[in-house]
C-alpha cells in the first residue's frame, strides 16, 4: 500500500496547470485525476487505479521512470518511488532517463516548437505534440525501436531526409556521442550492447566507430515529409543538459520560410502514425 499512497500523495500535490493541462470544471482534489496521470505516463487508467489500490505491486523499471517523469518527481523523490515498488533506484554510472522537474519546467515553455527528449544513449524519453505530429507518433516504439541510433543505422522508418553532408555530419555526431557515453558509463549493460549490435549490423556505424571519429551536434537544417503538408523544412538544435546527460532536440522554422504556418497547421492536424 506504500506504492499507492505515495502516488495519490504526489499526484494530489501536481497541479493540472503546472503541466500545461486544462482546469476541466470542478475537481475533488486540486491534483492531476488519475486520467491525466496516465495520459502523460503513457500508461492506462485501469493500471494506475491498480497500482494505487495495491493491486499491482510490481511495475517495471519503464513504468517506474515514466511515473516519475510525468509527477515531476525530484531524484530522491525517484529513487523513493523505486524503493517502495520492490525495484532498486538507478544506480550512479548508468544511463538514466530521469528528467528532473527544472528541465521539465523548461521544456514546458517550449510546446510552440516540435521537440524531442533523449537519455545518453539516444533513447526516445519524451516528446510533446508538436513533435509526434510532425514526425509521426512514436507511442508504438519499444525495445531499440526507440533508441534513435537504431532506427537511423538500420533504416527503420522515417519522415526525415537529408542531403550527403547533412546526413554525414549527423552520423558522425551520433556515433561520436555514443562513443563518449560509452565511456561515461562504462557499467550500462544495456548502452555496450546496442553498441555491440549496431556494429554487427551496419557497416556504416561499425566504420565510423572504429575510425574514432569525433562530431558534435550543431544547428542543422532537415526535410520532414508529412503526408498532409508535403516537406517541411526544419532547423534542428540538440541541446545537451549537463549532469545527466539529457539530448533535447529542438526543431524551428527557418528564417524567410513557410514553416512557422505548417507548424500552426501541425497543431490543428494533431498526431498520426508514422508513415
């Protein structure tokens, strides 16, 4: 019953307009309904109910990270929420996909421009509207489907084009971020694994790894081929958050382009599937 008292604690506490969400007429409680909960966890209602009656005691580590995003936990308050679901806390040297609650305040003030969140490794934490209508909805991705070095060296699906330079400087900066992560953590499972497997199955990454290349992530403009708005060109800056090692990549309407309109038409649009 820990588990589920500590939720509906942190939940009362979170206010819907803290989190950008509409009052939505009278409310019992002056917190986020378990609804919105799990809306912004990615999670059903049914399961949250679960979790906060005692009736599922074991949530995953994902689940876990996702709650403690979406309450805007700090990491003590994280690594509590852990240690109440029978799961140990993420440990120091390890990637960790943990947003804490002033990045998540920043990131609020960002809604009018698509972006996208990454831990260390580059994989997908979170993303806002904006970014899923523009892109396509990522909500499906599991596994390295969500790891964005993944999908680029094996080809998965994409909206994005971009010219040989564009598309070599891009490589180059990710594989060389990878590298570093690395390096950082070299404790993470998980990061020398997909490491490990990118290498045994692009020779593209296995070539730019083993050339010790050195990139960094700089502004860059790319295509987004939306089925409805035909392409979309877009400035992309990475923003790195330093101590945890967060990616924010922030897309922007290039200057004397059309693309501040597609934008305004991406919100009525809203969010499809990738295609």
């Amino acid at each position: 019953m820990a588990l589920g008292q500590a939720l509906r604690h942190w939940r009362d506490r979170t206010s819907p307009a803290d989190l950008g969400l509409p009052h939505g007429g009278v409310r019992r409680a002056p917190g986020l309904r378990r609804e919105e909960l799990a809306q912004l966890a990615g999670l059903s209602v049914d399961y949250v109910i679960r979790l906060e009656r005692g009736r599922a005691t074991s949530p995953s580590p994902q689940v876990l990270a996702s709650l403690a995003r979406a309450l805007r936990l700090t990491e003590t308050e994280r690594d509590h929420l852990y240690l109440v679901a029978g799961q140990a806390p993420p440990a120091t040297g390890f990637v960790s996909p943990h947003v804490p609650p002033s990045v998540q305040r920043l990131l609020d003030q960002l809604q009018a421009s698509p972006l996208s969140v990454h831990d260390a490794a580059w994989n997908l934490i979170s993303f806002n509207p904006l970014w899923a209508a523009l892109m396509g909805d990522p909500s499906p991705w599991r596994g390295n489907d969500r790891n964005i070095a993944w999908r680029h060296f094996t080809h998965q699906p994409t909206r994005v084009t971009h010219t040989p330079e564009q598309q070599d400087r891009f490589e180059t900066a990710l594989v060389s971020d990878l590298r570093s992560s690395a390096a950082r953590y070299p404790k993470d499972a998980q990061l020398t694994a997909l490491i490990n497997n990118l290498r045994g199955v692009s020779d593209r990454f296995g070539d730019l790894w083993a050339s010790h290349a050195v990139g960094f992530h700089t502004t860059d403009s790319k295509t987004v081929h939306h089925p409805d708005l035909g392409p979309v060109v877009v400035d992309c800056d990475t923003l790195t958050v330093p101590g945890n090692d967060l990616r924010i990549a922030v897309c922007s309407p290039p200057a004397g382009t059309a693309t501040a309109d597609q934008f305004a038409l991406l919100s009525t649009i809203g969010t499809q599937v990738l295609s």
